[in-house]
C-alpha cells in the first residue's frame, strides 16, 4: 500500500526547518509590533505632552509671581528637551539597542 517515508530525507527536512525558524526571530516579549504611522504618532504626542507639560509648569510659576513671559519660555524650552530625550528613547527601544538596565550597546 502506502510506503514508509525515508527516515534520512525527513531529517534533512527537520534541519532545513530548523534553520528557517532560527533566522525568523520573533518580537520580543511584550513588545507589539506596531505600524510606522504608529510609531510617529507616538512620537509626535510625547514632544507635544512635555512642551505642554513645561507650559502649564511655567505659566503658573509665572502667575504665581508676576513675571508673565519669562519662567513660561524656560519651561516650554525644558518640555521641549524632555519631549525630545523621550522620543529618543523611544527609537532606541523600538530598535532594541538598549540593555535592560538602560545601557547602550556598543
């Protein structure tokens, strides 16, 4: 009736899968994968929360003491430098060169 299958070519066809899944390497555990749109996005909001962020802190430093303009800038141009360090942690981390203890790879 049927025939057995040759046991030397089903090896060679576990190997030549074994192979093929090592190269695919699945994301990593907990991570989603997300779209790029996504992740520009993402991005942009958290550029725009830490200027708002810094806004909101300096506008009541500033009404709080009457010196309207000048605490407001300070913190809008400190907001702006955290939104930019975020985002910049978020690239790295979406690319994995960072350890888990925050270290860069090198």
């Amino acid at each position: 009736m049927a025939e057995e299958p040759d046991p030397e070519a089903l090896k060679r066809l576990e190997e030549r899968i074994a192979r093929a899944k090592g190269e695919i390497r699945p994301p990593p555990a907990g991570q989603q994968r997300l779209h790029q749109g996504e992740l520009a996005w993402r991005m942009v909001i958290e550029l725009v929360t830490g200027m708002a962020v810094g806004l909101a802190i300096g506008y009541g430093i500033d009404w709080a003491l009457g010196t309207m303009p000048a605490f407001m800038v300070i913190f809008v141009l400190l907001g702006f430098a955290a939104g930019v360090r975020t985002m910049l942690a978020t690239a790295r981390s979406m690319r994995g060169d960072t350890a888990p203890d925050g270290d860069r790879k090198g």
